[in-house]
C-alpha cells in the first residue's frame, strides 16, 4: 500500500493521468460492448459532494469508464434539536458546469441521505411533511442546477439513502409510500445495507420500486482483529449465501473509498484519513507490520492527532481483487442487475484501482 | 472519565435477555471517556480558554464563550453608560434572553407589560434616552433578520435575508456616522461592518466602513471593538492585514476566540510567525501554534515566553500540556485507572499478549516520564506573576509531581498553600491532597478515612457538578452528546477520586470496601458491569459486577455484616450506597463463587439460607437457569435427545442440592461408572457450553467465546473468572478429569463408548479450531474398537453424516 495518495493534476491530459495500459484495453472493451448491442448495467458512480465540481479531467475520466449513469446526493436530512424538525443539510451547491452530464453521463439519480435519528426524533405525521417539503427542496435543487448549467437535467428516479433500524421502520417506510406519492411518475428506490438484506423479517422491506445494495462497511471498527471493516470479500460472501431471494429488484454499489482505523493496542483511537498522511516525511515512519497493518515507529503529530510510538494504523481500503470477486458473486447472486456502482467519485481515492474498476464494471 | 450515562449503548448481544443477532455490540467508548483528568484546567484562571481545554478527540469545544465573559462585558458597558444602577441581570434579560420578535413586538404595540418591573427597560423608554432605544430596536431587527426567517426548508430565505442586511448595513453607517455619543457610534459601526461580512459586500465595507473603523475603534476598549476586528477581519481582502485583525479579535473578544482559531491552519501560522508582526500579534500567533498542537507543544510555550514573559495565556496552555501527560501516563492504554485494576488480577498470560505493543508502551511512558520533567522545569521557571498566578504555578508542580510518583514532594507543596480563595484552585488542591494521602498513608487507618472523607464532601460543597447521584438506568436508546463530553469530564472529579481510592483499598486488600467505592463512582471501566434496563433495583447485576470479579466468599460475608452494621465512621456512611441490594442478592454471588470452586455443599449451605421464592421472584435471569436434570445434555449433545421429563425452571439451590447428591453417589460408589458419567455430565452442564451455565455466570454472550474473554478486540471483559474456574467454564477441564476417570472405571463397552464420546465433543467444544477439522484420538479409538455399540450408531447418525 502506498500511503501517500498520489492526485490527479488538473490540467493533465487523462492519458497522463491514467495508466495507459488501463485505458487502451478500456477504450477497446468500450467499443466492443456498444457494439455487442444486447443490454448491459448502467455504470455508475455515487457523486458524494456538497458542491458539484468536476474539471474536464475528471469528465474524460468518466467517460473512458463509461460511466453513464450518477447517483447525486442533492442534500442531507438531518433532525435539528434547537428547532425540534429535521431540516435539509449541506444542500449540494453548483460550482462548475454541469456538461459532464451529458459526457457519457445522460442520467442521474438525485440521492438524499437522511439520518436515521430524524425518524426516531420525528413524530409519525412528520413523515407526511417531510415527504412534501422534500419534494419541493428536490424540485428546488434541481432548479438550481438547471440554472447554473442551461440545461435541465433529467432524472427518472430519486433515491433515499437512510440506515433504518427496526425502531423506525414504521415511520420511514410510511415517509416513502408518501413521498412516492410526490412522485407518481418516477421510479423511487432505497439504499440497502447488507444488514437488512439478510433480515427482511426484522428490517422489513422498503415499499419503493427497487433497492441498491450498498455492499460495504461489513466489519466492525473497533474491532483489532478485523481484516477490514469497510469491505472484506469473505464477510459479503457469508451475508449472500444467508439469502436466497430478496422481494426488491436489486442493484449494487462495490466501495472505493476507505481509511485508516488507528488502534493504541487494542483500543480505537479514532480514524486516519489519506489526506492527513500527507505530510513530509511521514511514510518513514511508517513501517509495513503485516498485510494492510502500519506500525507507527516514533511519535508524530498529525493536523489533529498524536499517534505514538507502536500504534497501529489499519489501512481499510477495499481489496482489489476482493472488488471484482465481489462484482462476479453479485453478478450471479443478482442476474437482474440494472446498474452498477461505486462509491463514491472522489478520482484522489482510487488512482491505484483503475484497472479494477474496468474489469468489475466490464463483467456487467 | 464519562459517566455511566454517557455512553453509545448497542447492548444486545451482550444480555442473557437479548440473544439475537445485532449489528453492532458492546460500548463505543471515545478517548475522553476514558480519561483520567484530575488537574482543573479552570485552575489557570484564564479567561475565555474553555474552549480550548484540553480534548484528545475534539480539539476544542464548540461553544465559543461558555463563561459569557464577552456578555458580561457588554451588559457592565451598558451599566456604565446609563450611570443609572440598572441591575446587570435587566440588561442581560433584554440583551441576550428577550427573542427579537417579542421586543421588535413591543416597540410596535408600544405595549410593555412584558418587559414590567425591567429597570433597563425603564430607562430606555425615557425621552432623554431614545438614541439608545433606537439602537437597541435596529439591533434587534438585525438579530432577528440573522436568526427569525428560519424555515430551514424555505429556498428564498436567502435572497430576503441578504438584502434586508445590506439595507441595515447603511443604515447603521449612516446612524453611526451621525451618533453624538461616541458608545452608540461604535455599536452601529460594529452593526455596519456585520451586516456588510453577511452580505459579502467588502467593496462596500473598505470604501465607507474601514476609515471610520480605523478612526475610532483600535485604543477603544469596549467589547464591540474585538467583534468588529473579526467583521474588519473577515472582510479585509489583503491576506496580512485579515490577520492581525483576526488576531486582535482573539486578544480582545472570548466570544470571538473559537472562530478565530478555526480560520488559521498551522501552516499560516508559521508563515505569520515570520511576518514582521507586532509583539502582541505575534503572541497570539504562538498561542494558536501551541493550541493546534496534538502532541508535545513545550517548544512553542517556551517561544511564547520568550516573546511575552507573563502571558496570560501561559497558565492556560501548561494546564493543556498537563492534561497531555494525564493521558499520556494515566488513560488505560497506559497505567490509567482500569488497567490498574486489571493489573492486580492480570496473569502472566494477558501481560504477554501484545509484547510489540507492550515493548512500545513501556518505551512511551519513559519517553513521557522524560517530558513531564522538562514541563516541570519550565513551570518551575514560569512561577512569577501576582499571587493567584504563583498558587498556580504550585499546583501544577504539585500534580506534576504525583503525575511522575513523588507523592510526598506533591503533598509538601499542598500542605504549603492555605485554602485559596479561588474556588477553582481550592478545589485543585483538595484533589492533590486526596490523591497524595491516599498513596502515602494507609487508607485502611479510621484517622485517614476521615480525612479523605472531609476532602471529599469539601470538594462536593465547592462543586455541585461533583454530586454524586446514583448511576441511572440508562433508557433504551441513549445519543451520545459529544458537545457535552468535555464539561462532563470537568464533572466528574470526585468520581475518579473514588476511583482511584478503590484501588488503593483493592491494593490495600480491602476487596469489600473496594467495591463500595467502584460502585459510589458509578464510572464506566472496561470491564461489563451490566447495562441492563429490566432489573429491579435490589437485584442489578452493576450492584455486584465488582465483586463478581474480585470477592471472595468471605468478602461477601464481610459485605451482610456492614450492611447490617448499626453504627458506622462518617467514610463508612460516605460510601453506603443509598438503597442496598437484597441480601440475598448477595448471597446468590456468595454461593456461585462458591460454585466456581466446585464447594457443592457450602453452596447449598448459603442458598438454602435464602428465600426459595428468590430465583422466581427477583431474580432478574431466570428465564436462562436450567430446566430438568443438571445430568440432563439434551438440546448440547446431538445424539442425545432432550429428556421428555421437562419441568420449570430450576432454582440454584435444587442443581446444587442434585451436585451434593451425585457427590455422595460417587463417595457411596467409588468405583462406579456409571455414578462418575453423571457427574461429568453435570460438570459439563455448567459450563459455557451446558445447559446451566448460570450457575457460573452471569452473562453470556454469542459473541462470547474462551479465547475471546482476553482477546476480545479491546471492547470490554464480560467476566473477571479466576484462572481455576476458567479454565472449567470455557474449556470444560473438570468435565474432562471426570469422564477420563469413567474410562478407567469403565467395564461396559457403551460406558466407555459414552465417554470416549464426551471427550471427543469436548475436545471439538473448545479447540480453537472447532467443528469437524479437529483430530480427536477419542474419534479414532471409537472407530476402531468400538463401533459395535448402540451408541456409536447414534453418534454416527447425529454427528458423521
């Protein structure tokens, strides 16, 4: 593992940017598929930002992946304790152009991520509420963006991202059958982690039109001896084998994001992201101990953290192979498949999994 | 360290009641929940530094002005310029607690009953006075175009807001411009340069509002002057200039600090440092260098010395370096205050676990060890200044001196100040004095006890946030409160002290006491001490988790006899829980530690002497004790069915009583098999993996496995066995001696076929590498030998298919 992450340099040609190994065969795969002419998988990416900014590298990289399809988190929905409702956060804002939507990416999902505490906080007939005030700020956002690029950007469906527990089942699922109604013509889906997948008869099954199954943050953290709680192949086998048939068309999301999980012995100090490992020096004081484990040999200040002599950094970036291993269970798990994702756009994360993203996304 | 209630509960998995499967268990404990912080960072008496009291994991709060410094200052300003001696709590009362829609209400009703008996409000509405009234409601209606258009799920709030503020940015500039007052003339100003940061309107702002600033404000010394450096800051467009305006605004404003130190990152700091600033800019500089610094800041104290000899910022920032060391020398990972407690029970099996990390732990703490000594010179160096800054200065040194074990150099110091006037510095002392008596003296000494006992009430008589209320029982779903995280620590002192006592009473030997103090500081340690929200107050497991893990029987004795003790010391009454358990509450643990060391009959002794009704009635687990036969296997061992002979639930003292009769079988028939497979059996039902594990445990867990009880991920210990009775709960060892004696006992092929069984499916029970890949020689000689018997037809049929 390299763990300074190496940038994409705006202004750079895509082929200076990318491997050029990786994009040739790409271009050709590309060509082959549009040409085969039967259906594939959308290839999509979550776009996780709160301003829209994409610089033509980042278009041309998508478009040599092919990506054709974003899931776009518009805004957050967050339950506010000074005013007693939930109230939209970090609404996204339009910085750049919008083109690179129609640069191999003609359609889009607006995504809004709502806290699960805002359905435990929220009386039931707030569900009715939110439903319609979310709509409108969908609506309003939409506008916004139309605006900012001259163009208006269509979208046939909206996505709700929301961890519900069975507590808040009740009130989230009635939330969705109302907003549904605010959006009679488009297709509404859920976000779905593993956990509900495998127990429909506790978590219940979202009343929308299909579900993405987010197949990451599978360990746990806090745990020493986990191999890596955001995404280990062998955990999403066992929660897969668990279910035969789930009662929502699925689509799928694979993780290309990850961190750093900081233990002083066995406890959790908290989480190293790539970007504070970006200080001079500091890879010497790294040493590799064992697969994806960094032993921090002398004390070292970090913008915000000390980390001290022996403390262990887990590097939780997903596994390459683990990745197309997984594209190829869920492949034949879910033959249905209308779209495949990764989470999320963020090029400074994934420099180092080109090739990977390929051969997942050439699979569908 | 964080109270019982502040904690992110996901407890499923972990209660006997909730065996389902969970997505998430155990505590999430966060590092300022396990710090063990007893130097007051309010004893450096700085004024506006709370925000930026030490936190490993949050930096720095997110209230800017806790103390209200910046108020106060603004409500005295007002006092002064009515020279009317118009109470401070009326000024504040319509400045900061009357909602702008209510006051902007009044004005336009003319209508003041609400405000009736206000004496500012008085004042303000005296014909002489209508220039203050003036600003007053202009101030407000700018408040309330900040903060009253607040639907949030409103997309033109926006556009009305910014040009209702830009219109009130000229119209404070025009009022300013025209004040004859030179108070109110700056309070519009500051108005004007606001309103101006929240419109984005710096062409505006340079062109009408900094010439007048620079006019009036920089000598002024009013608190609006260290709010207008921030707007004048944040709407200066030459990179040099926004800071020292910024930097004038953290010197002169509290409010004003937090924000201030979010807009610099270390690197502009460093660039600043060598900009040619003035002395008192470059100090803050330093101060914010030293406020970013996660790790060792002594570097940049001793810079900011140099620049500024008597900052004042000086005491706050040591107290911050002391709060390192805290953490550094005494959190768990290190020596803090529960792996103390490990320490006195931890075998050389635990010690070993992590020799990387512990090699590299040790070397830390000398390297720690080292800079407490360099930060004690530098205070040492630093003792200068008026008195209450020297009190100071003593007691870090005397905290720095028990932080590195010279806790008589620590109590010679104490015993040199007086009771300070201070509040915040008395109560630093008393900890020091707690902390040192209770390492030099013997605590088990009634004269010390006392003692402690009166530092202890005095520290709660200074404090009220030291009260020592009872742990709740936590509520279903409890959010954490991260904001509150910090002040909570500053809350809980005198819980750590009792902590920390408990300790020395443990070290002492002096279990039972021990455990009343555990109890009393209601801390959250790593060990489980139960979370449970559907026990009854006299039977909760937390009210004997500590002697679950360190009594002995006879500590449980000791425990009956001061609950009935009819007089008791003043300490004694300090540490009686307000409600006691029921005695039998006690006594249940009494005869399950007594059940640990196989003493079958003085087990039955003490659970006979309990109500019988006890295990129906308060017990809070009985729906997990047996039921039928202790000998019965049934539901464990797959080739045995479950007895059809189903009962209810069976109390303690019946499976003790069967134990008693299988001993006396086995004593009647010494060389019996048959008598001796029983008993195995029955040692096998009491073990993790048996039907009666309660009668061990209090807990049991899913997740829970031998090998984990020590290597569980860091999280917590469910159970605190000793090495013996482990050792025949997780790996069944006592089971095991007795079906070998049945082989050697044996003369009937199905005997022995039964037991090579049982030492087989033992072995796979609690091999590492469980299941099917285990090689069992038992398996083997079964095969080989014995494949005639009924038996292994029905072992076959269960287990080899």
């Amino acid at each position: 593992m390299k763990l300074e992450m190496r940038r994409l340099k705006t202004g750079c040609s895509l082929i200076d940017n990318m491997n050029a190994k990786s994009i040739l065969p790409l271009a050709a795969m590309i060509l082959l598929l549009h040409s085969c002419g039967h259906d594939h998988a959308q290839r999509s990416f979550y776009y996780w930002k709160t301003t829209w900014r994409v610089d033509s590298v980042e278009q041309a990289q998508m478009q040599a992946y092919g990506v054709n399809h974003l899931y776009v988190r518009y805004l957050d929905v967050d339950w506010s304790d000074n005013l007693q409702i939930p109230v939209p956060v970090s609404q996204l804002t339009p910085v750049d152009t919008y083109r690179s939507l129609e640069l191999g990416a003609p359609s889009h999902t607006p995504v809004v991520f709502i806290t699960n505490r805002t359905f435990d906080k929220i009386e039931a007939a707030w569900s009715d509420s939110l439903a319609v005030k979310l709509a409108r700020k969908i609506r309003h956002v939409a506008d916004e963006l139309a605006n900012a690029t001259n163009q208006r950007a269509a979208f046939s469906e909206i996505q709700i991202d929301c961890d519900w527990t069975p507590s808040t089942r009740e009130k989230y699922f009635h939330f969705l059958e109302r907003f549904k109604s605010e959006f009679p013509r488009k297709e509404i889906t859920v976000t779905l982690r593993l956990y509900p997948y495998t127990y429909p008869q506790t978590m219940g099954i979202p009343p929308v039109d299909r579900a993405t199954l987010m197949c990451y943050n599978l360990g746990r953290l806090a745990d020493k001896t986990e191999v890596n709680s955001v995404f280990n192949f062998a955990e999403l086998t066992k929660y897969l084998n668990l279910v035969e048939k789930y009662p929502l068309q699925l689509d799928v999301a694979l993780p290309l994001f990850g961190w750093h999980a900081w233990f002083r012995g066995n406890r959790l100090k908290g989480i190293v992201y790539p970007r504070e490992l970006e200080q001079p020096g500091l890879d010497t004081l790294l040493l590799q101990a064992d697969g994806n484990r960094w032993l921090v040999s002398e004390d070292v200040s970090l913008k915000t953290k000390y980390l001290r002599a022996g403390d262990v950094l887990r590097n939780e970036f997903p596994d390459k192979q683990g990745l197309v291993r997984a594209a190829e269970r869920l492949k034949k798990q879910l033959p249905a498949i209308r779209r495949v994702a990764f989470f999320h756009w963020e090029p400074n994360n994934f420099t180092d999994y080109h090739e990977t993203i390929e051969r997942a996304f050439a699979l569908y | 360290m964080k109270r019982l209630n502040g904690l992110l509960l996901c407890i499923s998995c972990l209660l006997p009641a909730l065996f389902y499967p969970s997505v998430a268990c155990g505590p999430l404990w966060l590092p300022d929940q396990n710090r063990v912080s007893l130097f007051r960072p309010g004893t450096s008496l700085s004024s506006g530094m709370q925000p930026f009291y030490y936190s490993e994991r949050l930096l720095h709060s997110t209230v800017p002005d806790p103390a209200d410094n910046d108020r106060r200052r603004n409500c005295e300003e007002w006092q002064g310029f009515t020279n009317a001696g118009i109470p401070l709590l009326h000024i504040a009362e319509i400045q900061y607690r009357t909602d702008p829609d209510k006051w902007l209400h009044a004005c336009n009703e003319n209508d003041w009953q609400a405000f009736d008996g206000n004496g500012f409000v008085q004042w303000l509405l005296l014909p002489e006075n209508r220039d203050a009234f003036d600003y007053l409601r202009l101030a407000k209606e700018i408040e309330f175009t900040q903060s009253g258009l607040t639907d949030p799920w409103d997309d033109g709030n926006d556009r009305e807001m910014k040009r209702r503020l830009a219109s009130f940015a000229r119209e404070c500039l025009k009022r300013s411009t025209g004040a004859e007052k030179a108070f109110l003339r700056d309070r519009y100003l500051f108005q004007a340069m606001k309103c101006a940061h929240y419109v984005a309107d710096p062409d505006f702002a340079s062109a009408q509002l900094f010439p007048l600033f620079d006019r009036w404000m920089p000598r002024n010394e009013s608190v609006v002057t260290g709010w207008a450096h921030l707007f004048r800051g944040l709407l200066e467009r030459d990179s040099l200039q926004r800071a020292v305006h910024l930097l004038q605004a953290f010197e002169r404003s509290d409010e004003k600090k937090l924000v201030v130190y979010n807009r610099f990152d270390m690197e502009q700091l460093e660039r600043l440092a060598v900009a040619g600033l003035d002395t008192k800019s470059l100090e803050v500089v330093t101060v914010l260098k030293a406020l970013k610094s996660p790790g060792r800041a002594l570097d940049k104290l001793q810079q900011l010395q140099r620049i500024t000899p008597l900052s004042t910022y000086l005491p706050a920032l040591i107290a911050r370096e002391i709060n390192k060391l805290e953490d550094w020398l005494w959190t768990p990972e290190q020596v803090g205050l529960p792996s103390w407690m490990r320490a006195a029970t931890q075998t050389e099996e635990e010690m070993s676990e992590d020799l990387e990390f512990e090699d590299a732990r040790r070397k830390n703490l000398a390297k720690d060890h080292a800079y407490l000594l360099e930060v004690m010179q530098f205070v040492r160096s630093s003792a200068f200044g008026s008195r209450q800054a020297r009190s100071f200065y003593t007691l870090a040194e005397a905290h720095l001196l028990s932080m590195g074990g010279d806790f008589a150099g620590a109590y010679r110091l104490l015993q040199g100040l007086a009771p300070l006037t201070s509040r915040e510095q008395e109560m630093q002392r008393l900890i020091g004095l707690t902390v040192a008596t209770a390492e030099l003296r013997d605590v088990r000494d009634d004269a010390i006890q006392l003692q402690l006992h009166d530092y202890l009430t005095e520290l709660m008589r200074l404090n009220p946030d030291f009260a020592l209320y009872e742990p709740q029982i936590i509520s279903d779903e409890y959010w954490y409160d991260a904001i509150g995280e910090v002040y909570d620590e500053q809350g809980d002192d005198v819980r750590e002290l009792l902590l920390w006592l408990g300790h020395r009473f443990l070290l002492a030997g002096d279990i039972m006491t021990a455990g009343l103090l555990y109890n009393k500081a209601g801390l959250e340690t790593e060990y489980y001490d139960g979370w449970y929200t559907f026990q009854s107050e006299e039977a909760n497991y937390r009210s004997i988790a500590f002697y679950d893990r360190f009594a002995t029987p006879e500590t449980i004795d000791s425990l009956l006899a001061f609950r009935q003790m009819p007089k008791r010391t003043a300490f004694q009454a300090f540490i009686t829980p307000s409600a006691w358990p029921l005695a039998d509450w006690y006594r249940d643990l009494k005869g399950t530690l007594l059940i640990r060391e196989h003493r079958f009959r003085e087990a039955l002794a003490v659970f006979s002497s309990m109500d019988p009704a006890f295990w129906q009635k308060q017990y809070a687990f009985a729906d997990y004790l047996p039921t039928g036969s202790i000998t019965d296997l049934g539901g464990i061992i797959p080739w045995r069915k479950p007895s059809a002979d189903k009962r209810e639930r069976v109390s303690k003292m019946e499976i003790t009583k069967a134990m008693v009769q299988l001993e006396n079988d086995m004593a009647r028939n010494p060389m019996d098999g048959q008598t001796h497979k029983a008993y195995a059996d029955a040692l096998l039902n009491l073990t993790y993996w048996g039907n009666a594990w309660m009668m061990y445990s209090y807990g049991k867990s899913d997740n829970e496995r031998y090998w984990n009880a020590y290597h569980d991920g860091g999280s917590i210990r469910l159970h605190g066995f000793r090495s013996v009775s482990e050792r025949d709960y997780y790996f069944c060892e006592a089971a095991i001696a007795y079906y070998k004696k049945v082989l050697s006992l044996s003369k009937d092929d199905e005997l022995t076929a039964d037991a090579l069984m049982m030492l087989d499916y033992c072995k796979r029970l609690t091999s590492e590498e469980r299941g099917d890949n285990v090689q069992s020689d038992y398996l083997a000689a079964l095969k080989s030998d014995f494949s005639h018997t009924r038996l292994w037809k029905a072992f076959k049929s269960s287990c080899l298919q």
